[in-house]
C-alpha cells in the first residue's frame, strides 16, 4: 500500500462511485483505459480484487467497499488542509472552488475574471455540470459553491437568488412561426420540441414554467447537450426552451430566432448554493458576497458586452417593470 498514489485513489473513488469506468473518465477528464490502468495499479497495491462483476452490473468488493471508506477519509482530509491554508491566506490567495450548471458556462468564466481582478493571486477550480453531476459535487462535498437554477429541496443547504435568468423559445429562421407575433401558448402543442434530457435543470424548468400544458407538448427529442440542441434546432427539427444566456451569439450570427411566444420571455432565478454546514474558506466567502451585492448587474453587462442581451420581460397587465437598478425576482423553484 505504501506505493498508492493519490491519482489512484481518485480515480478509484470516482469509478466506485458511478460503478461505471466510462462515467468516471468523463467526470475525470480522462480516457476509459487511463482509469482501467489507474484502477488496475491500485488494485495491485491492495493485493485485492476491488470491482466483482455478477450478471450484467458491477458491485464492489468488501476489500472495495473499505478502501472507497478510506478514500473518501483521505480526500476529506486534504481538503481541509487546503481549506485551513486558504484560510491563513485570507482573500488575497488560495483556490475558489465552484461548480456550475451547464448553461452558465456561456459567462460565468467572465464572472470569475472579473471577480479574480479585484483579488489577486486567487486560482480557481471551475467544473461544469448537468444537474445529477451538480447535486453529486454538493453532496459529496467537492464544491464549496454550485450555481443553478433550481436548488435541490431535500439537501440541507442555503440556496440565494442572485440574479435573473430568462428562457425563450427559439426555432429556426425558416420556421412557419418564426415571423408570427404574439404566439398563443397553445400553439406550441402542435410543435416537436427537441430538449435536455429528462432531470436536466432546463428540462425542469420548462416543466414548471409550462405547468399543466408541459404533459401536452411533444418533446420528440432528448439531448444531453445545449449545442447539439441548437444544432438541431438550426436542422429544422424543431423548436426548443433554452437559456436566454445561451443563445446571444446564434442571434447574432442569424442562425436562430427567438419565437414571440405569449407570456415568454420566463424568468426564473439563478441561486448560489453550498451545504449549510460547509464552513466556507475566506476566498469562497468573499465571492459569495461579490455574487449577491454585484452578480446581476455584472452578469447583464457582460451579456449585453458580448452582444448577448436577452429579450426583456413584458410585464404582466396591472404590474409595473422592475426599476434597471434594481434586481427583479422571479419565482421560487416548485
């Protein structure tokens, strides 16, 4: 054992965790034979099989179930070193760690930039996910923040709004409906929606911003991926719900229009999440405030920077727009 490596243990922590080699080289941005040998030279030092295959499913062995208990004591422990070290380096060092759903890789690095500006020598560990990948990273504490849309319900966490995130309905240029003007709602039951996969953040917030016409829509096509969803979209075969954030360089390019559907743009909230109990480095802390004082503002002028903005709320009849120097709410996750 005195030869094990902390790259094998990982590796070996990850592939237990999915019990599925080929999940764990994606979480772990490695190929499916780099964790095979990592697994096997790990396997070698313990003197122990560590996988058993029965049928067609894979289990640990009790010698695997023991060394993913000490896997996870050792990888907690290194992490509270770092933490303890980030803490007497105080804001000006040390490493933010932060998680993000996948539509907020379209501008949340620029966020961190301008985050790291005011802070320098502070290195940053950003990891994108879908929403499972997302909820693993809190619950088993990799991440001191995540950022989504809609907050788990039944993890103890502190979940805060922090800034507006409008979806659309986009389609095609050529599209029949493209040019229409104050789209009924109704209409789009007669339409192929192609989406993320059922779970997904945006699959779930299409779902409550439909509410009980979500059952009558034809969502003909699942996709795990947001660009191979516009790509779809650009084919022609069909519209889609998307993150307005997603969007800005397709509209700008001409690639995809932004359907004029009745009560759309909708707004939702985008949250800053950690465990309630997750005692936060300074630098983490310190970001959590830079997010919940100056994100909205920050993330609404690098969209509109980058030629991104997107389309404003109509305000309901009898409600008045929220003021541009204010941050208006949305509605809290179902």
């Amino acid at each position: 054992m005195k030869n094990v490596t902390l790259r094998q243990l990982r590796v070996f922590a990850a592939a237990a965790r999915h019990m599925n080699f080929s999940r764990a080289a994606e979480e772990l941005h490695l190929s499916q034979p780099a964790v095979s040998t990592q697994i096997k030279e790990f396997a070698s030092h313990v003197g122990l099989p560590l996988f058993e295959r029965i049928g067609r499913k894979t289990y640990l062995t009790p010698a695997g179930e023991e060394m993913l208990q000490c896997a996870k004591a050792i990888t907690q422990r290194i992490k509270e070193a770092e933490d303890a070290l980030a803490q007497l380096k105080g804001v000006t060092g040390g490493r933010l760690n932060v998680a993000v759903i996948s539509a907020g890789d379209y501008f949340f690095p620029r966020v961190l930039a301008a985050f790291g500006a005011g802070h320098p020598g502070i290195t940053f560990n950003l990891t994108v996910h879908n929403r499972e990948g997302l909820l693993r990273q809190l619950a088993d504490n990799l991440t001191d923040l995540a950022v989504m849309v809609r907050p788990p319900r039944d993890m103890d966490i502190v979940a805060m709004p922090f800034a507006p995130h409008l979806y659309v309905i986009v389609a095609a240029p050529s599209h029949p409906l493209a040019r229409a003007r104050q789209i009924p709602r109704a209409a789009l039951n007669r339409e192929r929606f192609v989406q993320r996969e059922e779970g997904s953040d945006t699959w779930n917030s299409m779902r409550e911003v439909f509410g009980r016409q979500f059952s009558r829509l034809n969502i003909a096509m699942e996709i795990r991926s947001t660009e191979t969803i516009k790509q779809a979209v650009v084919a022609g075969m069909g519209i889609a719900f998307l993150s307005a954030h997603t969007i800005g360089l397709d509209l700008l390019v001409g690639s995809l229009v932004v359907l004029d559907v009745q009560d759309f743009p909708a707004m939702l909230n985008w949250y800053l999440v950690h465990n309630r109990t997750k005692r936060l480095p300074p630098v983490a802390a310190a970001f959590k405030d830079f997010l919940m004082h100056q994100g909205a503002a920050l993330i609404e002028r690098l969209v509109q920077a980058g030629n991104q903005a997107p389309p404003r709320v109509r305000p309901q009849a009898g409600t008045k727009a929220p003021p541009r120097s204010k941050r208006p709410r949305g509605r809290r996750p179902s």
